[in-house]
C-alpha cells in the first residue's frame, strides 16, 4: 500500500516551453503533496506544499509563476514548469501524506533535461 | 540549512561490516527526525523515524540514535549488504509530524563492497 507514482518519469523539452509533471497517490487519498527538486549529488530541497482545493505554499526563491502547482483531487497534484530553459534541469520528485497518518510516501521522480 | 552546490560525503565498507552515518540538524525546535534510502534515479525510501523524546530506536538491521544536545543524528546498519549501496539523507521536520514539511539534510554516499 501507500504507492505514489509519478508521470512521465523523463522527459527532454526545448528551451521555452512547458512541461506538466503529475504526481498520483494510487491507493489513498492524500490530502498534502509536496514537490521537491534535486539536482545532481545534491539533497532535496522543498519547492512547494500543496493541499487539496487550495493554492499552493512556495517556498522562498521559487517562482510561483514559473512553476505551477495544482491540486485539483485528492489523489492528483501537477507540477507545470513553464518556459523551461537548461537550468530547470533537475530531478523533480513528490511526496503524499495520506489524511491522519504519519508518513510522507515518495513518488520514482521526474528527470527532466531542458536542451 | 540547504545544501547547495556540495559533494556528498561518501562510506565505503566491506560488506557484513556495520555502518554509521551521521547527520546534523541545524533546527533545534526538530522534534521528529527521518531517515530515507534513495537509490540513483528513484525516489526516497522510509527507512526509520524517531521522535525527540526518544534517543533510540531500532528497526530490522538499523538503529536510529538521537543526541538533541549536540543536534546530532546517527544511522546504524548492522551486517552491511551490497544491497544497501544508496544515497542516505536524514531529514527533520519541526511539527511533529512526518506529513509536514521536511528538511533534508546532505546526504551521504553508502558503498559496500562484496
């Protein structure tokens, strides 16, 4: 149980357009997404907290225009980066908590590769 | 704090030897700590958790020791295997809960060798 995936798991875009990346929670309802970017040999660092029907928390120096999130049910969050560039490159990698449970459960993550 | 633009520690040990990864928290208001797997190209895996009232606990061939004084977190693998061969982040959150949100730290490179 407790399974999250994500879609597509890579993806090559060129310089200036979008990508949507989706983050599934397949077998429980998740009221909390996050969305975390990691860049090669380096840690995860929190871009967003995203709750069910309700704008999303950006942390500082994220550009909420740039990247948008949206968290339309209780078991789909999406990541939009827009007029992506080579330095959006990263590994994009989500998380659900289920309602009243004590756990964060990772998506595979997203490789994303701006040319 | 964030990690930015550093090399990952690395642990290189034989594989049945134990293993100790060690972490500092910078957020002395961390009450519920984490440790988490990642394998390359895949996402983090729960390895253990601990809560600040507690300074142990162990798990199936891992203990987590929590040492709030010095800020000082330590995973403990006990009879190493190939397998174990990962990335290991330790990660904190300040509310209690592991449903918000988490800061990670570093990481560390785990290799074992047959």
């Amino acid at each position: 149980g407790a399974v999250v995936s994500q879609h597509p798991s890579r993806v090559i875009c060129k310089s200036g357009t979008s990508v949507k990346i989706e983050c599934r929670s397949l077998d429980f309802q998740a009221t909390t997404m996050f969305w975390y970017r990691q860049f090669p040999k380096q840690s995860l660092m929190l871009m967003a907290t995203s709750n069910e029907g309700s704008k999303a928390t950006y942390e500082q120096g994220v550009e909420k225009d740039k990247f948008l999130i949206n968290h339309a049910s209780l078991t789909l969050s999406t990541l939009t980066v827009t007029s992506a560039h080579p330095e959006d490159s990263s590994f994009y990698i989500c998380s659900a908590s289920p309602r009243a449970a004590n756990e964060q459960f990772f998506g595979p993550g997203t490789r994303l590769t701006v040319l | 704090g964030e990690s930015v633009g550093l090399h990952l520690p690395t642990l290189s040990v034989q594989e049945g030897d134990n293993s100790i990864i060690n972490c500092a928290y910078s957020n002395s208001a961390s009450d519920y700590f984490i440790w988490y797997k990642q394998e390359s190209g895949k996402g983090p895996q729960f390895i253990i958790d601990i809560r600040s009232n507690m300074d142990k606990r162990q798990g199936q061939r891992v203990t987590v020791l929590l040492n709030k004084t010095v800020k000082h977190l330590s995973l403990q693998i006990a009879a190493t295997q190939p397998g174990d061969s990962a990335v290991y982040f330790c990660a904190e959150n300040a509310g209690g809960t592991s449903y918000g949100k988490l800061t990670f730290g570093q990481g560390t490179i785990l290799t074992v060798h047959p």
